[in-house]
C-alpha cells in the first residue's frame, strides 16, 4: 500500500497555549466584562454579559459563537460604543470604545439592513463616503470598485428598496468597507444570500486577514466561521465556555486518518488484514467527501465556462484594490484649511455631484423668483380688491399669460345674473376702494 500522507491530531491545546505571541498588536481588550440590564425600579434584571474575557489581535478573523440570547450582539454593541459596560474594562485600539477617533476606523454591518429605501446604492454609498470626509475622487473610485465587488453594478441606480434581502446586504458590506476599516464587525454577513454571495463574502474576510485588518465576525452558520476563522469565542449564558483557534477546537485526538491515492491492484480485504498484522483494529475504510457548497460552486464554474447567462448579481469578481492595499497611499493628517474645505464642498456639491439635493433647492428658488417678482404686496392686494391685472403682468412671455389665462377660466366660478337691487361688480369694487381710501 501506497501511503501519500498520513495526518495524527494532537491532542488540544488550551486557550492560552493557542494564544497569538504577545508581540502581536492587542485591537480589542476585554477584561471581567459585565453587562446587566435593569428594570425600572433598577433592580438587575438580565445578566447579557458575565464576566467575560476576550482579545483580539490585529490581522486576524475572530469568531464569536453561540446561541440566541447568550450575549453576542450586547458583546458586539459594547465595543461598538453603544452600551455602557456595567462593570469590567473594554478598550479598542488602546481607547474607549466611546473615543469619537476611532469610529472612522470601524466598519459595521449589523444583523438587519438598514438602508434609505428611495436611494440608490450609488447614493447610498455617497452619503456614507461623505459622512468620512472623502473627496469626490476617492468616493468616486471606491464606490465603482465595491459596487464591482459585490456585483451589484448592473443595479446601481435601482432604488435598494427594490432589492431582495441577499442584494441588501451586499450593499451593507460596501457600506462597511467604504471606509477601508482596520476593524470590520460583521454580525451574521451572510444572512439571505446564495451559496454564490457567501463565497464571495468569506473571500473578501479572508483577503482583509492577510492584508493586516481584523474582522470580528458573529454568525450562526457554523460551516462559515470554520472556514474564515483563525480563532473562535464559544458564548452561552452570557459566558465563555470555549475559546481557542479552531484547529484545536475540531481536532480529534483517539483517532488517525491516512490519506493515500486510489489503490487499483490492492483491495480493502488487503488492507484491512495489512493493519490487523500490525495490532490495529476496528479499521473503517471509505473515500474523501467533497462539502456541497464545494459542489455547489463547481457547478456554477462549469456552467459559467459554458457561456450561461444569468440574472440575479454577478459573482466571482476581484476584491475592490483599495481593500488589498493596491494603489495605497498613506493618510497624512488633514489640516482643519482642508477639513473646512472639504464641509464647504459638500455644502455647494450641484446636482451633477448628489441627484438628492435637488429637492432641496427647491424652496431657495422659490425665494428667489418672489424676491424678484416687481409686484409689491400692496399693489398685488389691490388687484385682488378690483379684480385688475397689474401692468407688469403684460411683460411676462406669451406662453406664460396664455396658461394664466387657461387656469383663471377653470377657476373662475360660473357668474349668476345679479339682481336688479343689488350693486353690479364695477359699483362693488368702487364701493370697497372708497372704504379703504376714506378709512
């Protein structure tokens, strides 16, 4: 018998054997940290979080695992500046997680997609861009490059609100990565999507590991943690019962795996009594198994060699450049000149730059045109009061006066016959103006 390789599991490691050297870059830091809600007469009510301790290195995929309501999303919100620990100590990057510097280097994608249904995802992708104080170039190129991404460019300028949850959420993640962030939270990234988006999602998560970032990543699909993850933190009652990288976590100690090529002239009687003449026994012989998500993507492969056409969001693209690093220039200090350059040019942006801020022009003109109009408020009362048309009506264009026309006709009221005991409009409109001029 041929051996190819052969492959003996260890036996696990403990979670601080399996640590990362301490010369490694410490993002997040939790120590005791502790969550609890109260009630309103501030009794404790739910312990969320119980005394847990986390650390999260830079440049690697960290898993946080567990069931419903064990404490993953208050975890998460924590870090994220949004709960207050009720006891413990968090930092991120050596801050608070409060610390107004360092949110324009998190990304976040939460478990729901939130979205302004009426825009567009090149809209959307704007208004984030310009949330960060990037110039019209660096939005411009990034949002072309994560729209290719995601293969979304064929409906960049379909409102999100027509999209399909998988569609949403891959906006969500251009959303999160607009900002080229040195930590990415994803809380469940994969929800809704195809087996297609998936592998594209956990491609881009793998690709920011190796560039340097650190991605915190909580999800229920176990099968996609074990594939991105370097390590995982295993939750349940608010604690944590398992931590560790995931070779260790999935390793098999009492039994070894040989792996050899297919034997064409021995046969799995041979082999069998091959082993029991060396002591072994209960052998189970059987052929490696392919996942079917493997499968899955074989078969789109093949189908796309053949020339097949689909619908539904391109995949298999290139991570956008800016998120390799490709192209890359270091971020120099903004001045607070530029930083005041860059808000009056968001301020003065024309329509060419965001289609939304047309309506808002709207009432501006408006103004202008009555600031214009040479018809004085007095004067238009009076031609109310008698019924006449002021002089400068007559130098508006013809197209105007004839659809000022066509409107008074349609609103004008159809005149009964006035009796003979009561005055004619001409006498009325006289006897009014009289009353004003005499007081």
């Amino acid at each position: 018998m041929t051996q190819a390789s052969t492959q003996i599991v260890d036996a696990p490691q403990s979670a601080a054997a399996a640590a990362p050297p301490d010369d490694r870059e410490v993002v997040v830091k939790a120590l005791k940290l502790t969550k609890i809600f109260k009630d309103f007469w501030l009794r404790d009510k739910v312990k969320a979080v119980d005394a847990i301790d986390v650390e999260i290195y830079r440049g690697e995929v960290f898993g946080l695992l567990g069931p419903n309501g064990s404490g993953k999303s208050t975890t998460i919100k924590m870090i994220l500046g949004l709960l207050h620990p009720t006891d413990g100590k968090l930092a991120v990057f050596g801050k608070l997680p409060r610390d107004v510097a360092t949110k324009k280097i998190i990304g976040y994608l939460p478990e729901e997609t939130y979205l302004y249904k009426f825009l567009t995802p090149i809209e959307t992708l704007e208004y984030y861009g310009k949330l960060f104080n990037q110039d019209r170039t660096t939005r411009k190129n990034r949002i072309e490059m994560l729209l290719e991404m995601v293969g979304l460019e064929h409906a960049a300028k379909r409102p999100v609100g027509e999209f399909s949850k998988g569609m949403m959420r891959k906006v969500g993640l251009a959303q999160a990565l607009i900002n080229d962030p040195q930590l990415l939270i994803l809380d469940e990234p994969t929800s809704g999507m195809d087996p297609i988006a998936t592998a594209d999602v956990k491609r881009v998560i793998q690709k920011l590991g190796e560039r340097g970032k650190t991605v915190l990543l909580c999800s229920h699909l176990l099968a996609d943690v074990q594939d991105v993850c370097d390590r995982v933190s295993m939750m349940y009652g608010g604690k944590v019962r398992r931590q560790g990288t995931v070779g260790s976590l999935l390793e098999v100690t009492d039994q070894t795996m040989i792996t050899t090529p297919t034997l064409k002239n021995v046969s799995d009687a041979q082999i069998v009594a091959a082993l029991e003449q060396l002591g072994v026994t209960d052998v189970t012989l059987d052929h490696p198994r392919r996942t079917l998500e493997q499968v899955f993507l074989d078969m789109v492969a093949e189908a796309k060699a053949q020339g097949a056409k689909t619908s539904g969001a391109e995949s298999g693209r290139e991570v956008a450049a800016f998120l390799r690093g490709v192209g890359a220039k270091p971020t120099a200090p903004v001045s607070e000149e530029q930083q005041r350059e860059v808000v009056i040019e968001s301020l003065v942006s024309g329509p060419e730059e965001v289609k939304a801020s047309a309506p808002s022009e709207a009432p501006a003109k408006a103004m202008e045109a009555k600031a214009a109009d040479p018809i004085s408020e007095p004067d238009a009362l009076l031609a109310d009061l008698t019924g006449d048309k002021p002089k400068e009506a007559e130098n508006k264009p013809r197209f105007q006066q004839a659809e000022t026309a066509k409107k008074d006709k349609r609103e004008a009221p159809s005149k009964p016959s006035a009796p003979a005991d009561r005055l004619t409009p001409d006498e009325s409109d006289k006897s009014v103006i009289d009353d004003l001029l005499n007081g």
